[in-house]
C-alpha cells in the first residue's frame, strides 16, 4: 500500500502554480524493498544511453518492463494512485494505451551521468525513486522552470531546484515543463527513477 496523501489542497495549488509538487515517502519502507530489488533485476536488462546530447545513463522501456514485471505495471494501474494524480492535476488522468510510452525506469549510476533538459510528449509524468544521493551536494537533483520558461544557462540561476529520497515522489507537469536532472558528482552514487506517465483521453495516443 502506498502512504497517500489525505491533504490535497496544498498540493493542487502548488501543482497549479509551478507543475510540479513533491509526494515525499508515498513508497513506505517495506513496500520499497521489493521494489528496489524488481528494479535492480530489471536492471541487467537495461542499455547504457550516451546521445551526444548531455543524458548519459542506464534506461529500461516501457515493453521490457510490461513484458518483464508484474509487479511496476500493478502500481502503475494503481486506481488510488490515479486517484491521486487526478485529485492533483485536477485533469482526467488515465493510464497511456501504449507500453512503451506508459513506464521507463531512468538510472544514473556513474560520475557524471546526467538527464539533459527535456520535455514529455505525455501531460503528466509521477516520478517514484528507488533509490537516490544522500545529500544534495552529491548532484542527481531535479531542476524544473514551469510553463516552458526554459531553464538558465547557468546552474546557480535555476529558480526550482528539489531533492528526493529513496520511497519520494513527485508529480510533474511534465508536457509544459522543462526539466533536467543535475549530473551525479562522484562515484558511487545511483539515482534511480521509476516514471510513470498519464495522459488525458483527448490526447490519448494509438497503442503501437
């Protein structure tokens, strides 16, 4: 069972105002252990990404893990946790038809693997982390300017910027808001990332 927020007034207007809202804890511990180790077996199954662009890192698609896992398309269907999406967004969120677009599991796992700046073609993106740097002196943070203001070039002049821990989440708006994930600064670190997307039925696309 995820630990779902009973509150949710503060959350729509934050959502409202920047596109993104924090859901700290909603994987309790014990339901994050296995989790954690269905991830990290899907894990070897994973490609290691470097497109010239600044997103080096490990990720895993959406038919692998439909075709793989039992368990990431259960919470995923989750009806309370599209319960939740909805009650934040206030949209009419529904599950996207086609596997591959639904889940992909990002992972940063090496000195300097970053995510570059991007938007998803999907209005809304939940993000749940299995695993993340302690401190947020190590890097691996989100860094997101709301309304497709686009983020500055330099890192110090970011207005939003948000660290999580393993069992956090946070719902983006993810279509409209530009994002980037800062680079890991040493060794040893993982950041690994569970991204769920909805969309609305207006923007349903054909399953593939």
């Amino acid at each position: 069972m995820l630990l779902l927020p009973a509150d949710r007034r503060g959350l729509r207007e934050r959502f409202a105002a920047e596109g993104y809202v924090p859901l700290p804890g909603l994987v309790p511990p014990d339901r994050l252990v296995p989790l954690r180790r269905e991830i990290r077996r899907l894990e070897s199954m994973a490609q290691h990404q470097e497109r010239g662009a600044p997103r080096p890192m490990t990720t895993l698609g959406g038919h692998l893990i439909a075709e793989e896992s039992e368990l990431i398309p259960r919470v995923y269907h989750d009806p309370a946790l599209i319960e939740l999406v909805r009650g934040i967004s206030q949209l009419d969120a529904v599950p996207v038809a086609d596997p591959l677009e639904r889940h992909v599991i990002d992972i940063l796992h090496r000195h300097d693997d970053a995510h570059g700046e991007h938007t998803h073609g999907h209005p809304l993106a939940l993000v749940v982390f299995s695993e993340a740097p302690g401190s947020a002196r190590d890097g691996g943070l989100l860094q997101y300017a709301p309304r497709g203001t686009g983020l500055p070039a330099e890192a110090d002049e970011v207005a939003h910027r948000a660290h999580h821990r393993p069992g956090d989440a946070y719902l983006l708006r993810a279509h409209t808001t530009d994002h980037q994930v800062t680079a890991l600064r040493r060794a040893g670190l993982r950041r690994v990332a569970l991204n769920f997307a909805y969309t609305t039925p207006d923007r349903q696309p054909a399953a593939r």
